[in-house]
C-alpha cells in the first residue's frame, strides 16, 4: 500500500542527504522584464536602495544579451560562456545578495512560495504578473506519460519542456491524495533547452530534478486554455549531488541493507513510490560528478542490477538508457 509520502526527499533522508545546499544555476532569463523590475520603483527597487544599494546587475544582463543562445553551436561551447558570465565571483555574490533580498521580502509579502499549490496565498489573482519564487521539482513533460495520463492531458494545449511541481513524477497520480493537480509551466527563454538540455538541473536524459526553487514572473492569463500557470525562467538555484566518490559507498550500503533485510522486509524502500525514487538518485550524482554509468565498480553494479530487477517495468522510460550501461565496463 502506498502512502506517496516520498519522506526519502527531506534533506537528511537516504535521498536528500546526498545533495548540498542551495547553489546558483549560471543563467539569468526574462532578462527585460527582470530589469525593468529592478528600474522601475517597485518593492524590489525600494528594498534594495535601502538593504544593498551596491547591487548593481545591469553589466551581468548586458553580458548575457550578448550570447545568441540560438546560435549553431557545434561545439557546445554556449553553455559555458552563459555559465561562465554568471558564475564570475563578483557576478555571482551580486546575484546571490540579489536573491536574498528577493527571498527575504517575498516571505513577508506573500510572494516567496514553497509548494507549488502556492499555498499561503490570500489571492491568486493579486500575483498576475508579479516576481515570486516557488520551491519545487523540476519535471520534463516527457517523464509524465508513463505514470499519468491524466495528468499528461493537462498539458495537451500548453509548451514548453519543464514545469515545477511538489512531486516525482510517480507522484502525479490520482492514488495520492497529496496531489491536487497543481503545476507550474515553466517559460524559457528561446534556446534555452537546445543549450542546458544536458546540464543539471535541467537534464533532459534524466527528466526530473527534487530540489529548485526558481525566480521568475507568474503568468494566469492562459488559464482558459492551458489550465496551468506560468512562470518565467529568470533567476534558479539548485541543491548540487555530492560527487559520487564521497556517496558511493553509502549508496551501496543502503542497497545491500534494502535487498538482504533479515527480516525479509525493506524498510526505507517498501512502498513503491520510494522503490522508483530510487532509480533517480545515481543517475543525477552520476552526472554531478561527470561520470559515466560504465564506471560504476562491481560490488554497486551487482547491487543495482538486482534493484533493477524489483523496480522491472516501473523504471522510469528516461532513465532505462543509463541503467541498461550501468557497470558495463567494470
């Protein structure tokens, strides 16, 4: 019987304890609406003359109107020149103090959201257009088919490759009462998946990330036909995989613990929803740590395979690729 808990996910369970703090993503999108924000004298702009007057990103999204993220890039060289720009120190500590004071203010206002239901909101409404942040999990539409096409219905008459949500996507089923249908569809700027499709947090291969929370403009206006809201890519931070060097061997012992109980019971992965959770974990420290899934030693290879072949025809579709090389060369 599944409870669709997913309790592995808090920071100091078997998942979340093999993911860092919060971490800036090298990009900034929505740029003009972003300055205009900061220009004009809104909330923002007063509370930055007051608490950091020496925030100053204008020459950050000037830098970034310069790289073309449309451009034929043959050898993948945008991606680092965007990440690059962002993540120069002085660049960085800007936008990091930027985001504090977004942060701050939002919780006091009412625009700083850590559920994507919005909960906490007095009016929805009142939030049209307005800079909010929204904790959440990345999902890549295409993750979503396999476990619900309910949910994947939703989406028919929308764009766009991401959205935020509060669960995996074996999560977005009618079984959990916990889910209330609520996403956010997530609006890039052009070419922005060409060029981060293979980058954490927004890997495609792998289809879902558990830990963002992501800056940008929330959009109703196409509720009439998309049924979701919008919200605009403009500032993410992420909590980064440790590096496979530093989990492995927890990793392998969870396995070993989960697979050879004693008892004959599993005890942190015996409902199903945090059996396939499992199967997301090595694939995003894997590629944290530029690994290959071919690299994997023996002992975790012999694990995984007889975790394969419990998880069988529930393993996420996006993922089978990386299990099927997993330990190939070891």
């Amino acid at each position: 019987m599944s409870n669709f808990y997913f309790s592995g996910l808090d920071p100091n369970r078997w998942f979340g304890n093999n993911f860092e703090e919060f971490h800036l993503f090298g990009f900034v999108g929505d740029r003009e609406r972003l300055m205009e924000e900061l220009s004009r004298k809104s909330w923002l702009r007063r509370v930055i003359e007051i608490f950091a007057p020496k925030i100053n990103i204008g020459s950050i999204l000037n830098g970034l109107a310069n790289i073309e993220l449309l451009s034929v890039d043959p050898d993948k060289t945008i991606a680092t020149q965007v990440i690059n720009l962002v993540t120069e120190y002085e660049n960085q500590r800007r936008l990091n103090e930027l985001l504090e004071q977004i942060y701050k203010t939002g919780k006091k206002k009412g625009t700083y959201f850590e559920k994507v239901s919005l909960k906490g909101s007095n009016s929805v409404n009142s939030l049209q257009g307005k800079l909010v942040t929204v904790e959440g999990h990345l999902l890549h539409r295409s993750t979503i088919d396999q476990y619900s096409l309910n949910t994947s219905a939703t989406l028919r008459s929308s764009e766009g490759n991401w959205l935020l949500s509060d669960y995996p996507p074996n999560g977005l089923l009618s079984e959990n009462s916990r889910y209330l249908g609520k996403l956010l569809l997530l609006t890039e700027d052009q070419g922005f998946t060409k060029v981060f499709q293979h980058l954490l947090p927004f890997c495609s291969d792998i289809g879902w990330y558990p830990y963002v929370r992501i800056t940008g403009f929330l959009d109703f206006s196409r509720l009439y036909t998309e049924i979701h809201p919008s919200l605009s890519i403009c500032l993410v931070e992420y909590r980064r995989p440790r590096l496979i060097e530093e989990v492995e061997d927890s990793i392998a012992d969870l396995l070993d613990k989960e697979l050879h109980s004693y008892s004959g019971r599993r005890n942190f992965l015996s409902d199903w929803e945090d059996l396939v959770l499992f199967s997301f974990l090595l694939p995003i420290v894997y590629k944290g740590s530029n690994k290959l899934p071919k690299e994997a030693s023996p002992h975790l290879t012999e694990l995984v395979g007889e975790y394969l072949s419990l998880c069988n025809s529930d393993l996420p579709k996006s993922l089978r690729a990386f299990y099927d090389n997993f330990g190939t060369s070891a």
